[in-house]
C-alpha cells in the first residue's frame, strides 16, 4: 500500500514567456519583444547589432515589457526571482 498525504492543489497563473525576435533593417538588427503571433509590442527594441559591428541597448523601451534597464549605464539588467 502506497500512503501519501493530501495537499490541496493551490492554482497559480503561469507567466507568460517573454519572446524575442531579430528583426534585420537598414540600421542593422535589433531584437524585439513580440506577442505569441510575433507582433512586435509598442517600443519593443532592446538592442540594437549596427552593421560596423557595435551592440547599443535602445532607449526608450516599454516599461510594461518587464526589463529592469537602467537610465546612465545603459546595461540589461537580468534577475533571477527563484
């Protein structure tokens, strides 16, 4: 016999997964955010790659996007919240 003990299941909403996508124009090639159907959001550039080869962060980035950036360093800030 098998004995375990009950926990009631607590529903949680599960995060959605942030998406990403490289979008190439004349500028270079920036990644995105966009929605489950690959639409880009309002102000959803992160970063750019130029084609002299330089990597600059965008300004102005949607806050509702969820990425800590910020103002002065210009740095992506990653946080791990487990």
């Amino acid at each position: 016999m098998k004995l375990e003990v009950y926990e009631p299941k607590v529903k949680t909403k599960e995060e959605e997964p942030t998406r990403l996508q490289l979008h190439q124009t004349d500028q270079g090639i920036f990644v995105r955010v966009v929605d489950e159907n690959g639409n880009p959001f309002y102000c959803s550039n992160l970063i750019l790659f130029e084609p002299d080869g330089t990597i600059a962060r965008v300004g102005g980035v949607n806050e509702t996007l969820g990425f800590q950036l910020e103002k002065y360093s210009k740095k992506v800030v990653i946080e791990d919240n487990n």
